[in-house]
C-alpha cells in the first residue's frame, strides 16, 4: 500500500506536539519510524557537505501544483537537517511545520513512499534536475540549496506525486507476465533454469517500476500535461527490460513471439535512440542498454522466422 502525504494526513494538535519536540532539541519523532537513523544511512557513504554528520539547514525549492488542471508554481522553504537524512526524511519534517522562507504558512507538501528502501519505486522525483528514487537520496550527496520536482513526463497528481500508470499500461502493451493459468505444468515437468541464466536473468528482476529511466529517456513521450495516464509512442526501457527478462524465462517463453512482436509494432524497439540516460539513471543498475541489444537480435530472428513460417 502506498503512503501519500497531503494536508489531511494529519491532525493540528499532532503537528504541533512533534513540532514542539523539535523545537526543545530532541530527536523528531519521525525519523525514528522512518527507519532512517543517521548511523544506518551514512555507513560508506561520502559526506560532502558536513563531514561530521553534524546538522545544518537547507534551502528547498519545491514545485507545487495544487491540481492536475492548475497550473505549477514554486515555494522555497528552510529546512534543519543532518547528513544521515534522506530526502524523504527532510519532506517528512517539513510536512509538520510548512512554512515558507518569507514566513508564510501553507499547505504541506505532497509525495509519495512506502518502502524506504528502494524497493516501491513510489518516490521518484527529480532532485536536483536528476530523476532518482527520493528515499534512497542521502542529503550528505546534496548541497546546501535543494531543488524538487515532480518526476517529468507523468501527470502531476498533487505537488511531487505523479500518476506512473503508464508504466504499467506500458508492462500490458508488451504482454509482461508469464501466463500461469494450468495450461503448463508448473511443477515436477516444468521447463527447468540453470544456476547460470538464473544469475543472469535476476539483473532484470530488480526493476522496481519507479519510472526514473522514462524520465530520463528523450524518447519516451511526455505526458505531464495529460489529466488521464495515456500509453502511447515508445513503451520505454523498463518495459523493454522485462521483455527480455520474460523472453528467457522457460515458462514465459511460450509467449516470446507475441511479445516480440509486441515491441516490432508501433512504439517498440525501433523507437529507442540509444541516448543512454536509462541505464545512466537507473537505481537498481538494471543494464537496460544490454536487454535492448539482446532484444533487437530477437526480433531480427523473429523476422526471419516470420518471413519463413517458423
Ligand atoms: S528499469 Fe530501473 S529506472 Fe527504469 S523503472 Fe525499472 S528500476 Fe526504475
Ligand atoms: S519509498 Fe519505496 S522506493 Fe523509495
């Protein structure tokens, strides 16, 4: 189940109690349920900006939008961190006191996490001009001026949550599941996987469908100005990512010719430019480029197998 934060999620009095706390020095209450203790987050990571892990307040710029129909604006907030917070952290402490540099009280800011640790892909934003998971985001990477987007190319639902339906739309375009419906024995005769091409294979399983790689990729279409979710133009590098990933599955491959076919038609394969930014940007270091090789030498065998009946 997904948490999305918005200007109900909380009562008054509850925001004041933890404000309070905060305020006389001790740890917010937050951090403690976030599961993000500074020890925990900063263990091998480099600490540019306060060595020491000592706190310091940041300047955040947000681009809200109060609506899918109204248009963005931006707000600038001071914000009291420490190095081990991540930036779900930092929107979760402002969320109890939002208020703006020139000293206006607002709404608070709406995002969306779950997980925590990269593994539900609801927190992606841009940070910093960077699409990346926003849980995952350590302010000891971060200066001291933070800028926050709602992830490109996705419909803004409210402030930095989008809708990633397309994502998924784009998981059916291309058939991704393996069909589990008796008609193949599952178990003692099921196709077997060796230890080797399960290695292999497992590259591709740690997609967690946050959507970074379609932000980051100048063919996927931008559909931020679409009220609903539309699947169109180029399904993208994670859909293409569990094509191969199914394709070599010994019961999804069954299914490898329509799938291939699948990504042969409009919106498939051919509409990769081969920019590079997905495998660039990609928070689980899925090699998206290599599954898009692998797959364009499918689908030239598939031709061929098409051309003569096989
Ligand atoms: S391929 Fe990587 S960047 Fe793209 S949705 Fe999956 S995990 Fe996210
Ligand atoms: S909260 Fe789940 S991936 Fe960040």
């Amino acid at each position: 189940m997904t948490s999305i934060t918005s200007a109900q999620d909380r009562p008054v009095a509850a925001l004041r109690t933890r404000g309070d706390n905060r305020a006389r020095g001790g740890a917010p209450n937050h951090l403690i349920s976030a599961g993000a203790t500074p020890s925990e987050t900063t263990a091998g990571t480099p600490q540019r900006n306060d060595p020491a892990g000592h706190a310091r307040t940041v300047t955040l710029r947000i681009r809200r939008q109060d609506h899918p129909r109204s248009l963005p604006y931006w707000e600038q907030f001071r914000v009291r961190v420490s190095s081990g917070e991540n930036v779900v952290s930092m929107l979760r402490k402002l969320r109890l006191d939002p208020v703006t540099s020139d000293g206006r009280r607002v709404g608070p800011v709406a995002f969306e996490h779950n997980c925590m640790e990269e593994v539900c892909g609801a927190c992606a934003m841009l940070i910093d001009g960077r699409p990346r998971p926003s849980c995952s985001t350590l302010l000891s990477e971060l200066g001291d001026l933070i800028q926050l987007e709602p992830l490109p190319k996705f419909p803004v639902v409210r402030d930095l949550m989008v809708d990633r339906a397309r994502l998924f739309e784009n998981l059916k375009r291309v058939r991704a599941w393996v069909r589990l419906d008796g008609a193949y024995d599952t178990h003692e005769r099921a196709p077997r996987m060796s230890q080797k091409q399960w290695a292999a294979d497992y590259l591709f399983s740690r997609c967690i469908n946050c959507g970074v790689c379609a932000a980051a990729c100048p063919q996927f279409p931008d559909g931020a100005g679409a009220l609903e979710p539309q699947a169109d133009g180029f399904v993208g590098p994670a859909a293409l990512a569990q094509v191969r990933l199914l394709n070599a599955h010994p019961l999804g491959g069954y299914d490898k010719p329509d799938r291939l076919h699948a990504i042969m038609a409009e919106g498939g394969l051919s509409d990769c430019g081969n920019a590079q930014n997905c495998v660039r940007v990609c928070p689980k270091q899925i090699p998206l480029t290599s599954a898009i090789g692998e797959l364009g030498r499918q689908t030239t065998v598939q031709v061929v197998k098409d051309l003569f009946g096989g």
